[in-house]
C-alpha cells in the first residue's frame, strides 16, 4: 500500500535465511550469559556494557526498559538483577551507533519504510528532532523551539481537543505518563490510548469487576512460598525471564508448577540458573511439573473441568477443598457458581480444552490439596474475544480456595513493559474516574473533560473517520504493535501531522500524517540534568512497587531531551504555563511528584518514600482481602466455556514473539529455544495438521485471514513443523499483524484478538 509518499506499511515479505536446530529441552544457563554479552559487545562495547548492567535493577541504578517483572525487595545479586532480555534491551538503547541529520538526508521515508523492522531498530539513537513538512520526502532538522511551536499551533487550529489523540508507550516513567495525561486533559481530551489497551486490559477489566482492582495481588515473595503455581498463556523464559528465578525458589520450597500452553515453552521447562555454578554443572532445576497443551482457547473449559472435579471432592469431604469460611464472609455469588458447575459437563470441558481426562485429573488433584494458590497469566488469556472471561474463571477458580489475600497466593497478571503498570496508575486512560478528574481540576484550577476518550482500537477508527488531525506518541511503535497493520498504516496517514517522541528508529516514523516530527528523548540509562540538577525517574513495577531509576550514561547526543521536558514543552507551546507551572515541572520532577501526591490515592510522602532505595508497595486492597467492589466483597462470576470452531481446513493462528525481540523491538533473527534460527517469516503447525494439509518441513505458504466476510493476507512464510495443539498455528508479531483484524475484538476490554485469528494456508509455487 502507498501513500502520497509511496511509503510501504508492512515490512518486506521476503526470506533471510532459515536454520533449524533441535527445541531446547533447558533456558538461560551458559547460552543466555554468550548470547548477553554477544549483543552487549556488537551494540556498546564489552566493558562500557558490563559496567552499566551492573546498574540496572540495584537499589541505586536505574530500571531495566524490558519488561515489568519487580526486582526482590532485599538482597539483589551482586553479580548482576538482570537477565538476557534484560541485556539485549540495554544493548539496543545504549548503542553506539547514531540516526543524525546525514542519515535521513541520505535516506528517504520512502525508502527507510522498505527496510525491515530490524534494520530500521539497529540503525542507532536518533540524534536531533526532525521534521518532515508536508509533501516532503525527506526529515529535516528543526529545532526544540520551532518544533514545540509547530505542535503547538497546530494543537491551536483544532476545531475541537477531541482531534487530538494522545498515545503512551509503557516505556514512559511515572512523571512524563503524568504530565502528558494532564497535558491531554488541560487541552480537553481523555483521548488517551496506551498500550495497556492491547494487552492486560482485559486483565484490568475481569479484576477490577470481581476483586475490585484492575492489578494482580501477590508479591515477590508469595511467589516464593506458594504450594502451587499454574502459568497460563505465558512465556516467561523469554517475555519475562526473571520470572523463572521465582519459578525455581517455588520448586525449591516443595511448590508444584502447571503450565497451560498450546506450545511446549524451554522456559517452563529447566531452568539454568546462570549465577549458580553448581546448578550450570547439575543441568538446571526442572520446573513445570505438569504441561497441559491446551488448544488455543481451551483454557476456560480447563478451569471448568477443574472446578467440575473439585465440587464432586467437596460435595464428598464438605469445607476441606473450598474455602468455605472466606467464600462465607468475603464472596457474593457462589451458590451460582456451584450451580454453574453443576450444570457443566465434565466430558464436555475435556473435549473443548483439547486434553486428556487423566492430565486433567492429575492437576485438579492439586487444587483439590493444595491451600496457597497462584495463578500467573498473560495475552494468552488477554487477547482473545473472552479474554475478560478469562480472567474471571481465574478468578473463580481462586476465590473457591481462598487464594487471594494470603501468603503465597493469588493473582498474578504478569507485565509487559517495564512501566505500563505505573502509567495506568498515573491516569493514562481514555476512561478516567471522576474522583481523579475532579482533583485534577482543584489542583490545577482547570475543568477536565468527562467524555471518554479513544482507546487504541477507537483512535484507529477514529482516523479513519477523518476524526483525529494530530496524533502524539509518547514512544512505541503504533504501526507495528497494532492489529490490522494495513488499516492501521492508513488511519495514520489520514492524520494531518504525527508526533513520535523516540530514542530509536522504527517503521512509525516512516509511515506518518501529512507533517511529522521526532522529538528524540534520553533513555532510561542516560543521565537526566535539568535546571534544579541531576533528576530520576520513578516506575511502578507488575506487583506495584514504586521505585526511582536514575541513569547513568552520558546522552548519546547533547540535542536529546527528557520525556517529561518534552512534554512540558509541548504542553507550554500549546496552551502556556498560566495555569500549569510546565516550566517548574520541567526544571524538578519533585514538582511533578508533588502533583502525583496531591491527585493519586497511595503516593503520601512521595518525594521521601520514592529516596528509600527500594520503593515502597502501592495500597492493593485485594492483597489485603479490602476489595474495592461497591459491596467490598470478592465476586464469583458465571462464564461460558467459550466453543469458537473454524472451517475445516483453517487453522486458528496466534501471534508469538521470537527469543530475539521484545514487544517490537527485534534484538535479532534467532529464536534460540525453539530452535528456528536467521528466519522470521515462519508458521508454526503440528505435524498431523501438515500431513493433512500435503505440507512439508519449510515449504513456502501464504496465509490468508478470514473474518466477517473480509479478507486479510500475509505472504511467504515458511512452514516449520513443531509439537503445537492440532488445529492451532503460531506466527511472530508484528509481522502477522496484518492479519489481526480491527473489528475483532474482546468484549469487555476492547483488546485485539492476536490470539484467535482464523487463516488457511495456500501453498506457494
Ligand atoms: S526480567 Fe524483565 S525487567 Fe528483569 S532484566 Fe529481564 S527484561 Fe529486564
């Protein structure tokens, strides 16, 4: 697809060069510290590298810009708070290598747009803010000044704020997420979509409605102490590799461990602890005590069949499987829950979670015995058209053991980037509460908007409506981590002028509104230095520990400006500083904090209690069983074992990501657990399904989606044959994308179906 620039909105769908090795049977280990310091070593140097991960994640550095997962509350490992992913994401934004003003002089949008994702990724940091005027081919430097005022004015010509839409990436620390959120609203939008509404937002919404909080409830060290903990939908060896450390002192506590996944994952397996030479020598820890290869979707049906066989236990042995004195106390609606069971058929539930009765029995026995329960899920759950029911049979299945509220037990969303949660916490939703708007309004003297915004999905609507005139993103990449890639390509370029404010190249720079601009930012690793001297941030991890992260490189270029001083700046030019100070915000975060303190519920002390080095815990009242219902008590839900079939022939296709990448970033072409190496335009299918199909091993296919009717199409990828469900297929985001269409949605969440997309194959040639 073009556009008046010619620009291409998919990334090239032509072949690197596929290996295939075996799956790994074991993660991290030797391989994940070689693979750590290859990428530490190509991208910043060997010494630079260690010498700045030796920071990351200490009580005195600065948070990792991977993923979400907390860092422990006492002791960190001298030898570093870090994993592979961990290393690669510190790799990529303290690079060595520039994008200046020569670059994009030499290179045009049109061609950049030609480029992969990964060659526009390791290009380097972006060095100046750039303009590309209107009919252009080419970014030009423009200066902070000029750029503010451009964005400024063009903020001005609206004929109304709700043209503006304002995006946030979940990179953003807590002081810009809160700045840029009353930006928006001063300017008189809660058009605020983020990246929350393409993953967890269907964890939010199945939270909020039955334990009254829209974040998980355990810690760090529930996870350690917990008798049983199932992993549903997740990858952690990858997406959250961390994460297996707890996993393994779980094991080592005498804890059982189920994961739920239609793909066997090397990070549920074994895990190697890579600072532990004894455990490098012993082979690791195995860690998944029982793996059920769920279909894609069969997960509710699961749970019910589970829950079928705990009833038929406590009908037997009364008040020794549930917990009946907190069910009595704390709980509304178990007597149709029970009765929901009841009527469900245990034959039934096995059949549509596409398992066996004796693997199924083996894990009810679990939770038939075990008191201290934990339940870890991600966009498995999330993003399906029940996602939201999802987490509400996790919920159920919890509150019939009591598990939430105590040690070692409880809910565990777990987190994708490293502050999605705290920005949500900051007032980053198209959907605010009126008690956080009304202080707003009292603090600054200014009248919020109540209408509701636009969520992810909406504003791409909306833009295609012709509805929104600037878009501003607050880092990320919108083109690549939204559905629909080719809708979502012209709902952009339907927008009169695009903002990104970026470290790093991507393809939404490169497929943009009429005018563009890119107002390139530090990082989490850069020094900070405004007015008032020397600043930090402030991040919430996915258990909801609030803490500084202060960096310490010098930045890349001496044009970069902070986050929370480029929205000041915007935010002055567009609507001056008579009613909010941006300037004394800008020279001191403790001013901004002082804000978040007198607006947010759980910030008292904030600038003294952010100083205590690791942070201090958020109230969460599920944690405390003090449910934030309307009646303060934990609600049992009824949910439908959802039964969605394709046509014979098709496949239900999920979206994946690589060892290599995170969210859509690409760290590299391998994916080394799943043993698939140099290749990223590949489909996973279960050999039965390729027998049928007259299918050979890397044999070329295009999929096509069908939905509603509506056609969808991702050309040449290459058939790799690997042990998921039948029926069930696996392609990498975000370059299956495309085939994730608008319209398919969860009900309840509004999160993009990525894990439910109905294709058939067409053989290549
Ligand atoms: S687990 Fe997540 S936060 Fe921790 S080092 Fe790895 S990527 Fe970073």
């Amino acid at each position: 697809m073009s556009d008046k620039r010619n620009v291409q909105i998919l990334p090239p769908e032509t072949f690197a060069n596929l290996k295939l090795t075996k799956m790994k049977d074991k993660a991290v280990g030797i391989p994940a510290i070689i693979s750590s310091m290859r990428h530490i070593s190509k991208e910043m140097g060997i010494w630079r590298g260690i010498k700045l991960l030796n920071k990351m994640n200490q009580k005195d550095g600065f948070d990792c810009p991977g993923c979400a997962w907390p860092d422990p509350d006492g002791k960190r490992s001298g030898l570093g708070e870090y994993c592979e992913n961990g290393a690669k994401a510190i790799a990529e934004e303290a690079t060595k290598h520039r994008v200046t003003p020569e670059f994009f002089a030499k290179h045009s949008v049109e061609w950049l747009s030609e480029q992969t994702d990964f060659f526009l990724g390791k290009a380097g940091r972006i060095t100046e803010p750039m303009y590309l005027a209107k009919g252009s081919s080419h970014y030009e430097p423009i200066s902070w000044d000029d750029a503010f005022a451009k964005i400024g004015e063009k903020m001005k010509s609206l004929n109304s704020p709700s043209e503006a839409v304002f995006y946030t990436s979940g990179r953003t620390s807590n002081e810009a997420a809160y700045a840029y959120q009353l930006m928006a609203r001063q300017f008189g939008t809660n058009n605020l979509p983020d990246c929350s509404n393409m993953c967890h937002e269907s964890s939010g919404a199945g939270l909020s409605q039955t334990v009254g909080i829209g974040k998980g409830s355990v810690t760090l060290e529930d996870l350690y102490e917990s008798e049983l903990i199932m992993v549903m939908g997740q990858n952690p060896g990858t997406n959250h590799p961390r994460m297996l450390t707890a996993l393994e002192k779980c094991k080592k506590n005498g804890g059982k461990i189920v994961s739920v996944n239609p793909i066997p994952e090397t990070g549920n397996n074994t895990f190697v602890d890579p600072q532990n030479p004894l455990a490098i020598m012993k082979g690791g820890t195995k860690l998944t005590d029982h793996y059920l290869q769920v279909k894609v979707n069969g997960d509710v049906a699961l749970l019910k069949a589970i829950m079928i066989l705990m009833l038929e236990e406590e009908d037997k042995r009364p008040g020794e499987v549930f917990d009946l004195e907190f069910i009595a106390t704390l709980t509304e609606g178990y007597e149709e829950l029970v009765a929901d069971i009841r009527s469900a058929s245990f034959e039934a539930m096995i059949e549509q979670s596409g398992l066996n009765e004796k693997e199924v029995r083996e894990v009810a026995d679990l939770f038939i015995s075990k008191k201290k329960i934990i339940i870890c899920w991600a966009m498995g759950l999330t993003q399906h058209v029940n996602g939201v029911d999802n987490v509400k049979e996790v919920v159920n299945i919890l509150l019939l053991k009591g598990s939430i509220g105590k040690p070692g037990a409880g809910t565990c969303p777990v987190r994708g980037h490293s502050n999605v949660q705290g920005d949500r916490t900051m007032g980053i939703w198209e959907k605010p509460k009126e008690g956080f708007l009304s202080k707003l309004d009292t603090r600054f003297g200014i009248q919020t908007p109540r209408e509701h915004g636009v969520d992810a999905v909406e504003s791409i609507q909306a833009s295609l409506d012709g509805k929104v005139k600037v878009y501003v993103f607050m880092g990320g990449n919108f083109i690549s981590a939204t559905p629909d890639s080719k809708l979502t390509g012209e709902a952009i370029q339907n927008c009169e002028m695009t903002v990104q404010v970026s470290t790093k190249l991507n393809r939404s720079h490169c497929v943009t509104g009429d005018e563009a601009i890119i107002l390139p930012c530090l990082a989490r690793s850069d020094k900070d230095e405004q007015k008032s001297g020397l600043q930090f941030v402030t991040v919430e991890n996915s258990m909801g520990v609030v803490h500084k992260s202060q960096g310490r490189l010098d930045p890349p270029s001496k044009h970069l400006k902070s986050e929370p001083a480029i929205v000041c700046g915007m935010a002055h030019a567009a609507m001056g500083s008579e009613k909010v100070n941006w300037k004394e915000m800008a020279d001191n975060y403790d001013t901004i904090r002082d804000h978040i303190e007198a607006t947010i519920a759980g910030f008292d002390n904030y600038n003294t209690k952010v100083r205590v080095p690791k942070g201090f815990y958020l109230p969460n009242g599920a944690r405390d069983r003090n449910f934030g219902t309307p009646d303060s008590k934990a609600h049992f839900s009824i949910v439908k074992a959802p039964n969605r079939q394709v046509k014979t022939g098709h496949l239900i296709m999920m979206t994946i990501r690589t060892h290599d990448q995170y969210n859509t970033t690409i760290y590299g072409m391998n994916d080394r657990y799943r043993g698939i190496e140099g290749e990223r335009r590949v489909v996973l299918m279960n050999p039965e399904d390729m027998k049928e199909q007259g299918l050979t091993n890397t044999q070329v296919v295009n999929l096509v989606g069908e939905f509603d009717g509506e056609i969808r199409r991702s050309n040449n990828y290459k058939v790799i044959s690997y042990s998921i469900a039948k029926g069930c297929c696996a392609t990498y985001f975000p370059e299956a994308n495309v085939l994730v269409p608008l319209k398919s949605v969860a009900k309840g969440s509004n999160t993009p179906v990525s894990k439910f997309i109905e294709i058939k194959l067409e053989k290549v040639g």
